[in-house]
C-alpha cells in the first residue's frame, strides 16, 4: 500500500496590525493628538491599522482641516 503524503502549504505567517495605541506608543504620539485622532477617524480603543495608515491620518489630523469633508 502506497502510503499517502500530506503536502504542508507554505502559508506566510504574517503578524496582526499594532492597536493605535502601540503605534501612538512607538511613535510617541501626545495623548490629546491620539484621543482626538480616535474621535476623528471613529477608531475604538484596540483598534488594529497599518503604520502607514496611522501615519496618514495622524498626518491629516494635525495639518489639515479642522471638519472633515
């Protein structure tokens, strides 16, 4: 009997994006800008994005606009 072989996919592990907190962390954030960054982008405490999405909308927070179109 032919023995059966199971073949391993090669799945890449990827890690999950950081919470806003650990970027606002790392990149050392003041609160006022997170919390109003939070408001401004309607992200719950935990939520996960991508750095360079972080980086944007801190970016347009801070030097742009005050109401958001």
């Amino acid at each position: 009997m032919p023995k059966e072989t199971k073949e391993v996919e090669d799945k890449e592990i990827t890690q999950p994006d950081p919470t806003v907190e650990e970027l606002a962390e790392l990149l050392k954030v003041e609160p006022w800008a997170l919390a109003g960054l939070r408001v401004r982008m309607g992200w719950a405490v935990g939520t996960r994005v991508s750095r360079a999405q972080f980086e944007r909308a801190l970016r347009e927070f801070l030097q742009g606009p005050t109401v958001k179109e």
